[in-house]
C-alpha cells in the first residue's frame, strides 16, 4: 500500500464505508454518510473516489488484499497442470470464504437496492469467472478437458460450483466441514470438467 497522505485518506474513507456497510443499514450507503463517517468533505470524496461505484470496488478488492486473495490466486496460477490448478482454486476457496462472510452478506442485502454495490459485486464475479477461464484453458490446451465440453461451458461450471453461495449452502446451511466441501466440489469438478483418461 503507498504511503501519504492521500493514501491515508483513502484508507480512512475505506474503513469507514466497510464500517457503515457492516454495520447492516436498510438502505444504500450515501457519499455523504460515508463522508461523515470518515471526517472529510463530500469534494475530497469525490476527489478520491469517482464516484459510490468506484468506492465499492476498491473496498471489495481492498478486502481481498488484506486477506490474502491475491497471493492465494497467485498460487492457483503458479500451479504445474490444469488439474493441480483446479484443485489449488477450490482449496483456496474452502480456506478463504468463511473469513468473507460477512462482507458477502452485506453487499447481497446492498446490491439489490443500489446499482453501484450491484456493479461492485458484479467485478468480483467477473474477476472469478476469468479464474476458471484461465483454468480450464489450461485443461484445454494440455489435452485434459472432458470430450465434447467446450471452454466456456465448462469455465461457467466450474464458476457456478465455486461461488460463494454453492459455499454457504453447503458450509453454512447444511453444515459440510470445510474439508468435505473441499473433496466433494473438487470431485464434482473434476468429473464434470477432465477426461477420464487425463484423470486416470
């Protein structure tokens, strides 16, 4: 993170709107709340942030950083096959979304009241959906993808098994330990998306 005291008010305006969004209020976040909360004028705001939409998705991607997501996704791309890859993502998926519960939470409520929140939650799916992508590339160009499966069908299979609400179906509602929904969606995974031959 760089320093001064620019960064400093970012960081500030962050913390404030993650605070405020947490908090689990009934309606959108306005700029001047988040204002507010931080101690700064509306213009310097706007000066940081172009507007509620860019804020968000600074602050989804700032929480990603402070947890890990960045070095974690840098593992899954450093990974020697497809196959490992796959599993590296889903390990990485069962270790990381308890400790992104709430804020997942809060902007479900958000996002359907307030577009901005609703563009912010769609550039998280969006940077996802380009894991698998880049995944099962992978499979395709090694020869390992399912017979018959094209790239994006299987890019959007492997999307849906890994989202957050697959998650906290399993994890939360039906209470899978995060080692059982470790093995069983990587197996789902895997035979929905690799040759049974590469496999074997």
């Amino acid at each position: 993170m760089s320093s001064g005291p620019a960064a400093t008010t970012r960081d500030r305006i962050l913390e404030a709107a993650l605070k405020l969004i947490e908090r689990g209020q009934s309606g959108p976040v306005s700029m001047a709340a988040i204002a507010k909360a931080t101690g700064v004028s509306r213009q310097a705001l706007y000066l940081t942030f172009a507007d509620r939409a860019d804020l968000y998705i600074a602050l989804v991607r700032r929480v990603d950083e402070a947890r890990g997501v960045p070095a974690e996704a840098a593992k899954v791309e450093s990974a020697p096959d497809g196959v490992t890859a796959l599993r590296a993502f889903i390990d990485m998926q069962a270790r990381m979304l308890p400790a992104h519960r709430p804020i997942a939470y809060a902007f479900d409520v958000l996002r359907r009241q307030d577009p901005d929140a609703e563009r912010a939650w769609q550039d998280r799916l969006e940077s996802r959906l380009r894991q698998c992508r880049t995944i099962v590339s992978r499979l395709k160009a090694e020869g390992r993808l399912r017979p018959g499966l094209d790239p994006e069908t299987a890019a959007d299979i492997a999307w849906t098994l890994s989202s957050f609400r697959t998650w906290d179906d399993l994890v939360t509602q039906r209470g899978w330990t995060a080692e059982r929904y470790r093995e069983q969606v990587t197996e789902l995974l895997l035979e929905a998306l690799v040759d049974p031959q590469a496999r074997a």
